[in-house]
C-alpha cells in the first residue's frame, strides 16, 4: 500500500502580498500569490457589468466590470437561463419584495443554442457576470452569465433546478442519500452541484453551507436594485479560504502561516469546515522568514527558471510564448553506444514527473508542446503516456492528453483561469551591475595595488586584510615569490589575502588589521 504523503501549506504573509506555498513531502508543487489592498480580478468574483459593445461577427460583446481591458463574453457563455437573470436584473428595485420577484421568476424558457447575441443584449444594457478567467496578456476577463456559487461540498447555482452528483462518489446508496438530502432543503429556483467532499456529510453540515451560499447570493440584491452602474456584486471568499476550501482533507498535515490575523482567519475556516482538524494550523513566530525556515526560497529559485535541472544532469527547459508553452527535454548526459534507447525512456519518465510539477507549479495552461527524448521502442512511447496520463490525475486543472506523435512531441491542453506564475530568478551581477561589460582581467592586479599604495602613502596603514574570489586569492598568493609577497615587500606592509565566495570575480574588499572595512 503506498504511503500517504505529507501535505502542508505554508503561508507568507507580508505588507504587500500574500504568497501561498504547497508542498508534499517537503517538495513545493504548487505556488501563488496574492497582492494586499488593490483592485484585482478574480475567478469565481460576480459583477454586475454594463455591456461596451455588441460583436456580431463574432457573436459575442465587451462588458465593463471597472477594469481598464474591457472584459469579453461569448454568446454560448450567456447559460441556458440567461433570460431569468436577465430579466430579473431589470425588474428588481428598491421597492420590490426582492425575495418574492426571484420566487415568481420563470426560467423555462431557455436560450437557443444557435442564437445571436445582439437578440437578447443592448448597449449599455446592465449585466450580471462571472468571472472564468482572469486578464491575461492583452485580454480582457472572461465572463459568464451561469452565475455559480461554490462552497466545501456543493456548488449552488441560482435559477437552476437540478441536482447533479460528482461523478468521483462511486456508491450508489451514497448518491441516492445526497440526493434526497439536498432535494429536501434546496428552496425553488434553485439548482446544486454535490462535490465529492460531501460524501459521508451529515445533514446538518450541508443545511448549513446551503444556506450561507444562499445567503452570499442574496446579500447582493440590494446592490443590483439600489444601483445599475457597474459594481462588485460579492467576491470569491480570500484566496487563503478558497485554497482551503479546495484542497483541504483529511491528508492535509499541517498549515503554517506567520501573521497572526490571517492564522484566526485560517483556523476559524478549518473550524468550520473540519472541526477536528483545527489543530494542523499553526502559527509560524520563528526568527528566521517562514520561507526561509521551510526550504521555500530555494526551491522557488532552483524551479522558477528558465532551465529546471532533474536527477544525473539531466534538464528541461521551458518558454512561453503568447499562444502556447513549450517544453525541451534534454538528457545532459552521454551513454555508452546500445544504451541511448533506455536511457532516452528513463529520462523521460523522470522529465515527465516534473513537468507534471512544473504546470501545477506556474499553473501554465493552454496549448503545451512537449518535446521527448526520441525513442525507437512504440512501448516505450505508450508506456510514457500511460505515465503522464497517471500524473497528471492528481491535477485539478481540466486537461486533455494526447499520444506522442511520430516526432516524440506530446501535446497537452490545460484549462488556463489566470496568468501563468513567473517569477524573475535572475539577479543582477555585482561585477557589471547588468551592464555586461566589466574592467579588463589583465589588470585587474594594478587596480588592486592602486588602492593598496594610496592606502599606504596616504593614510599610514600598514596592515591589511585583502578578501577576494577564491579564484583571484589563488592567483595572488600562489608561488614563493607571490605577487602578495612582492607588493608585502614594496610597500613595507603585511598583507593577508581571504578567499570569500561571496565575492563577485572582479571584487574586492581591504580590511585593516581589526577586520574593519577600509573606506575609499
């Protein structure tokens, strides 16, 4: 039986963002952050939009939710019962019995797949939407009008009237008893989606989500009677909340967070989504950055490049471009003449693994190309399928796999919600200071002993400590008649040269003989 892995999530909370870090096993998998104060945009947040402008020819139109990229709906993405949305939006305001009007409106007459936009949208027109895909690049948000309302173990879906049952609960008798549960309480005009976490949920537990979702929907009916410009209706609870309400179960180990405000806000969700799990928050008072402490920061440096390095030298390497990722998997490695068909297999299963990681990771979606080792053996090429097909399971993203093609190339779509996660690994080099271009090597020795006899002549000093690269400290003292040795003998000083790896190749620093920097 395979052993359960160590989940934990650890959260890093600073003045000006907020950054998310899973890890199974100690080995980060996942990662995200969100920006303090601001106005963002987010999957899941419900506005009512003012229709910019009708694209006929593409059967859609621009609707301005307040975002400087007017954000984008499609004809097909107006759902089924837009028209009860629709004319509920129209018909609601201040004096109205809101409950009532939402009661008495029909949703029967559902919008023909085959339609026009322009039948049934205006400009100017107000609208209500949701957000399915955050701005990327140049693009605006994408919208829907099929508002839904998601919650720990159901999804509530205002003017629906179905209940349908995650396909992942398996017994019938389950099924049968979530059914009859929800149909039970649901009031009308409503419709539900039971996800997997509720198999096993008392009825109690789900009466009490279904009302606080109900509640969150109609909280926002004064908004839309008292006001038709555009506005935010309710949001997605906090991105700390909806991570937890996601991946949180009963493998999660521990939940580590370093602000005190946020770890009350993590442990009164936990409690009341799994009270017996309240215990696996914890807050972080270490001395050293929490990401620091839990091996974060290096993990993000070592896997957020260009090049991501894997076992025995081996490598991918990743590009974005604006329509598709790419991904090259390299061997780095050579073999012996008869052996190139193995090795190709066995670096692709471990490339494989951690491009797996690498889409969670940065959340890359849309079109990725991936390209494999060659291989020879047809097995060989569907058992690497059948591996990729296996890892990728465990991935809540939608996506489609396809069998390599006769090229060794796989491609993979991967439902894309928000702009990929980059992160600028490179620093800055302290010799050019990103320039390029440093002082030339062959006398780079005469500038030192420029210093080295102003500080002699000028300030009387007679005892140094020199530090540089250990490549430089190695050049400087090597030989019996070192150049160390002769400028000790020209200047009538002593000097002791300290390799430290901390210093750029063309660095230096004087000391005197107390160890204290030397100012110029």
């Amino acid at each position: 039986m395979d052993r359960e892995l160590e989940k934990d999530l650890i959260i890093d909370v600073s003045a000006t963002e907020i950054s998310f870090a899973l890890t199974e096993d100690h080995r980060l998998i996942e990662f995200s952050k969100e920006q303090n104060g601001g106005k963002s945009f987010s999957v899941g947040d419900v506005y009512l939009g003012k229709v910019k402008k009708i694209i006929p020819s593409l059967n859609a139109a621009f609707i301005d939710i307040g975002d400087e990229k007017d954000a984008f709906v499609h004809y097909l993405d107006l759902g089924f019962n837009f028209k009860a949305f629709d004319y509920f939006a129209k018909q609601i305001n201040p004096n109205c019995d809101y409950s009532s009007l939402y009661k008495r409106t029909r949703f029967d007459e559902i919008l023909e797949k085959e339609g026009k936009i322009d039948k049934y949208l205006q400009q100017g027109q107000p609208i209500i939407v949701q957000i399915v895909k955050e701005p990327i690049s140049t693009k605006g948000s994408r919208l829907t009008s099929e508002i839904s309302i998601a919650g720990r173990n159901m999804v509530l879906l205002p003017f629906g009237d179905k209940i349908s049952i995650s396909q992942k609960i398996s017994s019938k008798e389950e099924r049968r008893r979530l059914e009859r549960l929800v149909h039970s309480i649901l009031p009308t005009n409503y419709g539900v989606i039971i996800r997997t976490a509720a198999e096993g949920k008392k009825a109690a537990v789900l009466d009490v989500e279904l009302k606080s979702l109900i509640q969150r929907w109609e909280s926002c009916w004064d908004k839309i009677a008292q006001s038709k410009s555009t506005q935010l209706l309710f949001t997605e609870t906090s991105r700390t909340t909806t991570i937890l309400r996601d991946l949180l179960n009963d493998s999660f180990s521990n939940i580590y967070v370093n602000d005190e405000t946020v770890f009350h806000e993590v442990k009164d969700y936990v409690m009341s989504i799994a009270p017996d799990q309240e215990k696996i928050v914890k807050l972080y008072k270490g001395a050293q950055p929490i990401f620091e402490h839990f091996d974060i920061s290096r993990q993000i440096k070592s896997s957020f490049g260009r090049v991501v390095p894997m076992k025995k030298g081996s490598y991918i390497i990743i590009e974005h471009t604006e329509a598709m990722h790419v991904i090259d998997v390299n061997s780095g490695i050579r073999v012996k003449q008869g052996e190139q068909e193995q090795n190709a297999y066995d670096v692709n299963l471990v490339a494989a693994e951690e491009i797996v990681r690498q889409l969670r990771l940065r959340d890359m979606g849309g079109i990725i190309i991936i390209d494999f080792i060659d291989m020879e053996d047809n097995e060989h090429k569907n058992l690497l399928y059948k591996r990729m097909v296996e890892l990728m399971h465990s991935d809540r993203a939608k996506h489609n796999i396809l069998p390599l093609t006769r090229f060794g190339l796989m491609q993979i779509t991967r439902q894309r919600v928000r702009p990929v996660t980059e992160i600028d690994t490179m620093e800055t080099c302290p010799s050019c200071s990103g320039t390029g271009k440093i002082n030339s090597s062959l006398i780079f020795d005469e500038t030192i002993e420029r210093y080295l006899a102003f500080y002699v002549k000028e300030k009387g000093i007679k005892s140094f400590t020199l530090s540089v690269n250990p490549i430089i400290e190695a050049y400087l003292t090597k030989g019996l008649f070192s150049i160390r040795y002769k400028w000790c003998q020209k200047y009538k000083c002593s000097i002791k040269v300290k390799a430290d790896s901390g210093l750029a190749l063309m660095q230096f620093v004087w000391a005197n003989k107390n160890g204290e920097k030397i100012e110029d």
